[in-house]
C-alpha cells in the first residue's frame, strides 16, 4: 500500500475543540493548512474559535506568522457535520479520553472519509491497537500525540497499533516533518508512551526519596531544573552519555540500578495530595500553594519560556549525525 | 555549635586541580575570592593554570566579570603545600576518586586547617559518612557537588553525613546562596545523589524499551529533548505535576508503575557499548559516532547552551512561593 496525503491541497480533519484539539487546529492553520474542524458537542464551536484566536495570537506574538491573524482564521470551517471532512486526507480526532466515544465518533469519520484518508488519534490513553479496530481499514489509522501548545513543540509523538502499516507511519512521519515537528516513532503503542513513561521512572524513584526524608520535593524541582534542565534541551538523554564520557555510567548502573525503587506503591504524601482534591494551579492546591495571581503567573511564564526555549534550541547543531531540524 | 566561615576574608582552600578541581577554582575567583589552591600532582600546576584562565576566559564571555580577566588570576595562589590552607574558613578537596588517597589527603588537610574550618568533599563516588571518619572533628565535614561548569551552573548539591553537623549544613547553604547557586540538601548521602539517581531511573527504563525495540535511543533523545525539555529548566518535577493539574498523574501512576522496568541488568547494546571500548565523544564512539570537528562542534555547542540556558533561566519567576534565585 502507498498511502499518499496532501492535506494542503485538501485540508486537514479534526475532530473536537477542547484545549488539545484548538492547539493542534491553530498549529495547523499557522503552518497554512485548510482546517476542518468538526465540534460534535454543543456550545465548543464558540469556545474553540475563543482558543483557536488566542494560540493564532499567540503563534503571532512568537513571530511565526507572515500574514495577519485573520488570514489564518480565513482557512478554518467548524461544524458539528461530519459531511465537511469528506475531501480531508488526513482527519485527526482530540475528543474526551472514553473509548465507546471515541469508538461512535471513529465509526463516524471512516463512513464520510475518503478510501485513502488516513485516521489518526490524539489520545495518551487509549491503545491505538483497541481503537483502530473501530474502523475498516485498521491499517490507515495511527496515534499522533502532539504537546501542548501545538505550534511552539518540536516534541510529536506518532504511535504504531498492531495494524498500522509502514506506509501510513512513514507518511505520517514525512507530513510531520514539513511541520517542523521532530517526530518521534513507537513501533508499539508503549503505555505511557516515551518521554511520559520515562518521567513515570522519575516520578516513582523520587517520590521514594522524599517519602524516605533523604531530599525534599522543593530540592528535587531545584536539581532538575538546573541540573537536568542545564542540558536537556541540547543532547537528550544517550547524548548525554555519549558527552559526559560513557565509561562511567556503566559502572553506576551495576551499582544503582539494584537500588532504585521497584515499588508499585503511591507514596503516601502523594496519596494525600489526592484525598485533597488537590488541583495544583488550577485550584491553587498541590505540592506548592498558589495565589491567582501567582497561577496567571505561572502561566505567563510557561508561554513566554515555551518561546525561549523553542528559538534557543533551534540555534543548536541538529545536523550533525544526519539528525533533522528545521527552524 | 555555631559554624561560622568567612572565606571572603581568608580565602578558600581547593584541593586538586583537575577538570572539576578547574571549574570550582574559576567560579570562585569569579566571584572575587582569594582562592589557596593545592596541586598535590607533579605537573598539575601547569595544566591547573591553564584550565583556571580558559574557564574565566568563559566567565568573560559569559558577562559574568567586572574586571579583566587579569584581576581575578591575581587572586590565585597554587602550591604543593598545604600549609597554604591554614587561614581557609573553607578547603574543599577535589581529587581522584579513590577512598585511601582521598583519607591521606583529608589527615593532610586536618592537621593544618583552622579549628572552626569546614572541610568538604566534591566527590560523586564515595559516601559522605565513610569520608568524615577520616577526620578528627567529623561534624564540620560535608560534601559539596558542583555541576561542570562550575560558575555556568546554579545546581549545587550539599550531602551530609551521619555525623555532619545541622550548623555546617546551614553555614554551606548560606555561603552557596552567596555564590549565586540554588542549593539542594540531601539529608543522607544517597547512591547516586539526586539527580543522577533520578536519570538513572530514566536510563533503566529507556535501555529496557530500547532493547525490546519499541523504540530507538535517537528517538529518546528527541522526546527528551522536544518535550522534557521544553519545560524542565521553568519547572522541575512536581511544579510540573502541579502545573498539569495533578489529577491525572495519580490515575497514571496506578497503572504504570507497575509496567516499569525493575531490571537490575545492564542491556546488551549498553553492554556491547563498554566491550567496543567507547567512550562517546572523547573518542568519537558511543550511542552516535564522531567526528573530530563533530565532537568539537559539541564541545562548543554545550558550552553556548550553558551560556543561553543560565540567562534564560534567570528570566522566570523565582520568588513565588518563598523560592530563593539570585540571577
């Protein structure tokens, strides 16, 4: 099979409008796709165009845009008609994380879509494999997992099912890339995917460690934010061996490893953060207390670094070793 | 006890003067102390020298200096006698990482330092509680872990030891609080410390899902690199959690932490990686291959990445919640 999309002749398909979908919409329209965008629930076309203008805003703000924002809102239709994505080559769905939904909206989508689209998910949640058997042609659907906010991540996903075909995920791979995007591919659709997975291993060896009283949660976020942070964005995690001289690490593997925490267990002060009804920013209550205005703060402040650190890290080598980036 | 140092007035002692011994000399100077520097290996004055200028050639370029480069080196004394240490409020041992040679140079330090003195090691290797045993007053012995480069990074790891006094820890704080660091306490001299405790987690992982091909180690430095990146160096770990919204890690870590690799071993592409004697960019083979110019365009990049990556991160919001940073 030869899947072959052009979704800038013929536009891109998503299907939903919550914060996920409005990034992933606005990204899409900044880099000058027609988007159709379908809002199945009452009441989210108003709010998604409200998100879709703010991220467009945004991504001016950012100086990505070469044409006034209007021009971009230009190329989108929103509707709650399915019929609209009938000419789409690639339709993504961003709806609520509940599999008999997705399953309706999926069944939804094959039946309007053309014989070539390729039908993809944004879910973190759901296996790809459970949810491509909702459609006829299981090899024609596939996970893409954008970051938020959409426009400013290099970061994307793209998670194989059991019976995505090579032909799809190469497609895939090759549309992200003219997104600017660094497109990492999960030949399985690993629970947790990588980089969440990933920062799970974190999560449980140090919650471990503040339960044990050796460090607090206050120290863990100073080291990793100027120590891990000092050097994230650059190398990655082998690179980082690679750097750092390798010879090391392997006599600290036999000798850590055996020592790290195994426990499947939530720590306790985690369990009480839950028994809370702790939100973090969004009721102020978490491992830290905010203030509104320390929460608008935080906010701010994330937008503003999302932008720092995009530019920075586009002014790092990326050729090097045949790696890709465009800036 | 009240510990009490001055160094500002009586100099720090740094013992060894290799790349860390180097970074920790420059840094210091940097921020106009005296420094009495040991260099207790024939040769090592030469090199030291050399390594010192280049890293406050660094500062200079960093902006980080209000006088010629001149000024600062004016500050440095180095000499094979110890007996330079003994006005030192503060001597800090950086030698090879070798327990005997190691006590031998603290019985040397300890027979020459002031009475109220605070003696430190920067070792990564050796636990705190065995070192201070080397000692004859264990309470004013601590370690103190920098990050390379030494005057680039506001990471600074303090470690006790079982018999470390609360008065020195406090002491230490403060001073590094001075020297422009955000200091992290570790209450116990864990294997591994903080953060690379916490990478390795992330290593054990990744090499777990390396090796049963659900994805490549390229691909992790992306993820890592695209998204973990994209927000460490502003937030850390559990302000992450907190900014997220914290209701979704609890559900996610029920159902994944006990997919997580526990594997003590060491995979056999790590294991491969030592067979073929490689040692990342110093010689060209790791996880990537090299080239001479490549593995110096790295070297350079790093060291503008560090440069980029302080400033930025001196631009966010450090005050909220009590946070201490100084930028």
């Amino acid at each position: 099979m030869n899947a072959k999309i052009h979704p800038q002749d013929t536009g891109i398909g998503i299907v939903g409008l919550g914060l996920m979908g409005s990034s992933i919409i606005a990204s899409l329209l900044a880099l000058g796709y027609p988007v159709k965008a379908i809002a199945p629930i009452h009441g989210e076309k108003e709010i998604g165009y409200k998100r879709i203008l703010e991220q467009l805003l945004l991504c001016e703000k950012f100086n990505i845009l070469s044409a006034p924002v209007d021009e971009y809102m230009a190329l989108l239709t929103v509707s709650a008609e399915y019929d609209e994505l009938k000419e789409c080559g690639l339709v993504v769905e961003c709806i609520v994380e509940n599999l008999a939904i997705k399953e309706t909206v999926f069944k939804k989508i094959a039946a309007i879509s053309k014989k070539d689209a390729i039908l993809a998910s944004n879910t973190s949640a759901i296996p790809i494999s459970i949810l491509q058997k909702a459609v006829p042609d299981p090899q024609r659907f596939i996970g893409i997992h954008w970051a938020e906010p959409a426009f400013a991540t290099r970061f994307l996903e793209i998670i194989c099912g059991n019976q995505t075909s090579e032909a799809t995920t190469d497609a895939v791979v090759k549309l992200a890339m003219t997104w600017g995007k660094e497109p990492t591919v999960l030949k399985k659709d690993v629970r947790g995917f990588i980089t969440n997975r990933l920062m799970y291993a974190v999560y449980r060896e140090i919650l471990h460690l503040v339960e044990k009283d050796h460090t607090s949660f206050t120290d863990a976020d100073k080291c990793f934010r100027y120590n891990a942070g000092s050097w994230m964005t650059l190398m990655g995690i082998f690179r980082r061996m690679d750097y750092e001289g390798l010879k090391d690490y392997f006599a600290a593997y036999i000798n850590i490893f055996p020592l790290l925490s195994n426990s499947d267990d939530i720590s306790p002060q985690m369990q009480k953060i839950v028994d809370t009804h702790s939100r973090g920013i969004q009721n102020g209550k978490g491992f830290y207390s905010y203030t509104r205005q320390e929460a608008l703060q935080w906010s701010q402040a994330f937008s503003e670094f999302n932008k720092d650190i995009f530019h920075l890290a586009a002014n790092y080598p990326e050729r090097v070793n045949g790696e890709h980036t465009k800036s």
